[in-house]
C-alpha cells in the first residue's frame, strides 16, 4: 500500500477585522477621491460649455443685430432689382391683342393676369369661342354631306363601298359609307391606317356612313367648368388693387397741386430776386418742377404693378381645400385627369340621296333637314332584343404620335346633355404601347377621348437650374418617369430634351421656342404635365410651402439666374412649411462642366436666408448656422457674400423679360412644394 501524499503549500492567511476595516476605508477613500474628480471635471465641462453657448449667443446676437441694422437697406435694394418683374409685365401689356381664333382667345384667357380682365370680358371671350366651335362643326357637317352625296361617284372598286381618309396639320376625318349592304362586310379599315370598326350585322345591312373626325385639339371640354376658391379671391384683390389704384392716384395729384400752390407763392415772393438772376436761371428753376409729377405718378404706377404682380404671384400658388364641385357617377374628375391626343368624334350618319348621272348632268335630291344622324341603337328598343340585335360598336384608333402615355390611356365619352366625359358604355379596353393602338367597345357611337392622370409626374424626384448664357439658363426635372430640359432665354422657352425611361425621346416641341404660356399648354397637351393646379394636393402628397415663402423664393432666385445654378435638396422636406432649403453654387458661363461641384446649402424663410452648416450627406437635419458666415434678408446679399464681383455684375446685367419668364416657370412647376 502506497504511503499518503503529504499536503503542499502552507495555510491561507486569515484576514483581520483591523486589515478589513483598513481595506474598507480605503475604497471608501478611493470612491469619494474618484468622485470628487467626476465632479470637478463635470463643473469645468459644464463652465467650458456655458461658456461656449454664451460666447455663441454673443455672436448670435450680433448677427441678428447686424441683420436688422441693415434690413431695410438690403429690402430696398432688393426692391429695385424686382423692379423688372412689373417692367415685364407692362413690356407683355403691351404685346397683347384680341384674335378672333379660338386658340388665340383661350390663350389670351389663360396667359392675361386676372387683374386686366373684367368678368364682361372672360364672359365675352368664352361666348365668342362657343360660337366658333359651333360655326367649326357646321363646316365640317357641311364638307361632309357634299361628299356623301358623290359617295356613289368614289366607290371602291373591289368592295362597292366608299372609303375616304382627308387630312391636314390640326384634323383627320375618316369617312365610310355603306353603298352595297353586305351583311358580310363588317370589318371596316381606313386603307394605310389601323383605324376602323367592327360593326354588327344591322349596320352592315343600313342605309349608313361612318364618320371619324380626329381633332388633334380638344374643343369639348368646358373652358372653365368650375369657378375656384382662387379666382374668388382673385376678383377680391383685383377690386382692392384697383381701388386703391385710385386712391394713391388721388393722394398723389392733391399732393402735387398744393407743391405747385406752394411753389408758386414761393416763386411770387422771390419774383424780383428771379428777374435778377435771368431768363436762363428761371428755365432751369421751372423745369424740375414740371416734370416731378411725371416722374412721381410713374413711381407711383410702377410700385402698385409691382405690388399688384406678387399678389398676383403668391395667389396662384394658394390651395384650394376641397375638390370645387361633386363628381356624379362613372364622371371624370378634370381636377385628377386630362384629356390627351383631342377628340374622336365617331357618327353614324343617314346616307343622303345619290348623285345620278342624267343627259349630261348630275341630278342629286338636297334634304331641306340636311345630313341627319342615325341613331343606334334606337331609342324605343327593349333592353334584351338591344343586348342581342344591336351590340355596342369595336372601335380601333390610332393614338396620336405627338402624345406620351406613361401609364394605358383610359377612354371617356362626351355626355352632351350634362357636358361632361363619363367612362360608363365603355367597355373592352385594349392598348397596345408599341403599335400605338387602342381598341374598346362602344355602345352608342358620340365623342370619345383618351384620358391620363394629369399628376402623373409629380412629385418630381428631383430639380437644378443653371445658367447656360447671358439670359438664358436649363431647368431641369427628373420624374419616376421622365427627365425634361427646358431652356429658358429672355421671354421664350423651349424643351432641349426628353427622356422617358432613361431613354432619349423626340418630341415635336424640341428646338420649338415658345412664350412660357404657350409652352406650358404645349407641353400639357403633349401628355408632359409637369405644371400644379390649386387642387393638385389633393392627388398628390406634397411638401407644402407656404405661398408667400415660395413666391419670394422664386422671384430672388430668378434674380440671381444669371450666374448661380439651383437645385434640390433632401433637406427641404426635413424644414417647416414656412421655410425652405435648396442648394446654390455661383455658375460663370466660361466655367468648364464640373464633375463634383461644390454646393451651399441655404434655408430661406422669405425674410431671412442663410447658409446651413449641414450638407447633403449629413445624417441629420439641423439648421445650425455654418461657420463664419451670417444672416441677411434676401438670397441676394446672401450670396454676395461669397460671390465673385463678375457674378453679381452679370446678375444685375439681366434682362427683366427672362428674370419674369424664369420666375414664371419655377412658380408654374412649384419646384419647393412639389419635390
């Protein structure tokens, strides 16, 4: 049996009460030593930050004792470099004229500010484009019937039928009459087109033509189908401006005629004095006095223009709160949609009597009630023997090439009697993107439109404008679907480019110069609506702007066009609606294209602007001032402050007529709300 291992080291020492009670003392010792420091370096932490914060104040404070000291210097100046909008506005009174056309009257209704058209002249304009309508549809009736009347004269030889296809630049009238009555002939297409109908068995065997008339407008969507809450308030200002157009007027001449009273005793008392100094001295005396009056009513006229023009400005941005009126059944709200690509006016007409060749001459019997619609299915029809007997009409159209769809068109009739589109009767909608065709049924021939939601490119995802010459600059807009380029240059605009997809588009409208309301209404019609109404955030989910903080925004940063490029920032929808935020950067036209240039990100509340210290990488929104730099009242001064002296020289070197269309357009597109 193996000896027991003896046990290795020696017995662990016992702690005393007396080394426990030391052990104790001494980290209570170390605890409050280690406190004391926390609390010291707490204190001096906090000092060091009072401290800082104070002497941020401090500056603060001066800051905005500075902005203050110098408000109103900087308002005035930034009144005189405004003066172009309302020196534009007289420049465009005086270019505009009454055409008796109806485009030309829609565009005077459209493109005349509210405040220089009574309610008897919009009444007068709209009455007067209803009678041209009327006198344009009496026309092409009258065209019509005359070539009926010789259908039997044009017939096609192989199917016995008359087939006529007649076009110009605005109108495409197709017309098909059925002269042999083959209950087998029941597919109709118009020779060189895809455009056409599938008819039933009753109409293959009537008496009938069919008529298509294309026009590549749209005369039947009421002008002005509601009265908003805007054009109320309109007529309210217009009033108030008017009046007190007046009254200024009115102060104005009191006040001059007792200048001259007083002048003219005064010149009564130092008459001797005058005679002495001679003739020459008396001229020269007399003519300031004659011409302040003018010079002052002008001043005057120019500030109630200009104040007339803003009001104008920030009430065309004012949203309405409700839809203005109550959609019925199955009817298109024109808020929410747009027609696009003009209206298929589709007819099934009585074939009138035949010419008839007789010894030499064409005998033809003239209908005192003229050409007559067919009507289908008749009226007194029972609603099943309709079902079987007469089922609605295939129709196949061409859609217009000038016309985008981002989306497949949806199809509307007229209902003459309410005068609205409805999308009821329709049914069977087909469309084929690349072929640009559209087929549906129809259960009684009447005018047909294509319709698009008209906020389909809004919001816009993201914006910039830059300058590209002397006068003229490139608005960019990129949508989820497209990416526009608009050049602007004094009082015209035009669309440089499009791309739809990512892919260049061509257009009709390229290398197109246009007034900006002829522009906006061109592009509108070409399906590209990138233009709010006052309804528009009622489809849309904006980032809402006050009007007066957008309007002000929009007219400096026109002002500044020349020589500083603008664009988007993530921030703008971080800020409050009274204040917005975008990024600016001096642009000189001899620059080369800069690959990564390098921004300042401004929040501009309308009366104050200044240079944000975040950037459009930082993780969050703050609007802490960037350092060194300070607050003004405009974006004028505010750039000033980094800005070449060649840059300004160019800013206050701009035409008025291209600062009031730049304006124009960014108050259009509302780029601060609708991004």
């Amino acid at each position: 049996m193996a000896p027991k291992a003896k046990k290795s080291g020696s017995k662990k020492k016992k702690i005393t009460k007396a080394d426990r009670l030391k052990q104790i003392l001494e980290e209570e010792e170390k605890r409050q030593k280690e406190e004391e420091e926390a609390r010291v370096k707490y204190e001096k932490e906090e000092m060091e930050r009072l401290e800082i914060q104070r002497i941020e104040n401090e500056k603060l404070q001066k800051l905005e004792a500075k902005d203050l000291e110098r408000r109103n210097e900087e308002l005035e100046e930034l009144y005189l470099l405004e003066a172009c909008f309302p020196e534009a506005e007289k420049l465009k009174r005086d270019n505009r004229f009454l055409s008796q056309l109806i485009e030309k009257l829609k565009l005077i209704l459209l493109e005349t500010p509210p405040y220089d058209l009574q309610g008897k002249n919009i009444i007068q304009y709209q009455e007067s484009i209803l009678e041209l309508q009327e006198l344009l549809h009496l026309k092409f009736n009258r065209a019509t019937e005359i070539l009926l009347r010789q259908a039997s004269t044009l017939a096609d030889l192989d199917s016995g039928n008359m087939e006529k296809v007649i076009q110009d630049e605005n109108v495409t009238l197709y017309i098909w009459a059925n002269l042999k009555k083959n209950p087998r002939h029941r597919s109709i297409r118009f020779s060189e087109t895809q455009t056409g109908f599938e008819i039933p068995r009753i109409l293959a065997t009537s008496d009938i033509a069919l008529r298509l008339l294309h026009t590549h407008y749209d005369h039947v969507t009421p002008l002005s189908p509601v009265l908003t809450p805007s054009q109320e308030h309109i007529s309210i200002v217009t009033d108030f401006v008017k009046e007190e157009v007046k009254s200024v007027q009115t102060a104005v001449s009191k006040d001059l005629q007792e200048e001259n009273k007083q002048e003219n005793e005064s010149n009564s008392v130092h008459e001797e004095e005058t005679k002495a100094e001679g003739q020459g001295d008396v001229e020269e005396q007399m003519c300031p006095v004659q011409e302040e009056p003018e010079a002052t009513k002008y001043e005057m006229e120019m500030k109630l223009l200009s104040e007339t023009v803003s009001a104008a400005q920030e009430l065309l941005l004012e949203n309405a709160s409700e839809k203005p009126y109550f959609l019925e059944e199955n009817e298109v709200d024109l808020c929410q949609f747009t027609t696009l690509g003009g209206v298929y006016h589709l007819d099934i007409l009585e074939l009138p009597p035949q010419c008839k060749p007789m010894k030499g001459w064409m005998i033809v019997e003239i209908l005192k009630e003229g050409l007559q619609k067919y009507t289908y299915p008749p009226e007194t029809t029972e609603d099943l023997e309709a079902e079987n007997v007469f089922p609605p009409i295939e129709v196949t159209l061409e859609v217009h090439e000038n016309v985008i769809f981002f989306e497949n068109p949806m199809v509307a009739r007229w209902d003459a009697e309410g005068k609205q589109w409805k999308t009821d009767g329709i049914s069977n909608v087909s469309y084929k993107s690349e072929e640009r065709l559209i087929t549906f049924n129809l259960e009684t021939f009447c005018p047909v439109t294509l319709i698009q939601d008209a906020h389909i490119n809004m919001p816009y995802q993201s914006w910039e404008l830059r300058p590209l010459d002397v006068n003229k600059v490139l608005l960019t807009i990129t949508t989820v679907f497209t990416e526009l380029q608009i050049q602007i240059k004094e009082n015209l605009c035009m669309l440089a480019s499009i791309k739809v997809n990512n892919k260049n588009h061509s257009s009709i409208l390229e290398e197109k110069w246009m007034t900006p309301v002829s522009f906006i209404i061109a592009l509108k019609k070409a399906g590209l609506n990138i233009f709010p109404t006052g309804h528009s955030h009622l489809y849309v989910v904006i980032n809402y702007k006050h009007p007066s903080v957008e309007v002000k925004a929009y007219r400096q940063m026109a002002l500044l066009s020349s020589a500083f490029a603008f664009c988007w920032s993530k921030w703008n929808t971080a800020c409050e609606s009274k204040k917005t935020v975008f990024q600016v950067r001096e642009h000189l036209l001899k620059e080369e294209p800069i690959r990564n240039p390098n921004w300042t990100l401004l929040m501009f509340s309308g009366d104050r602007a200044q240079s944000l210290k975040i950037n459009e990488s930082s993780d969050a929104f703050s609007e802490a001032l960037k350092e060194e730099t300070e607050f003004h009242s405009t974006l004028y001064h505010m750039v000033k402050d980094f800005a070449s002296q060649e840059a300004m020289r160019a800013v206050r070197r701009s035409n008025c007529q291209f600062v009031d269309s730049v304006c124009h357009m960014l108050l259009s597109t509302r780029l601060l709300s609708y991004s």
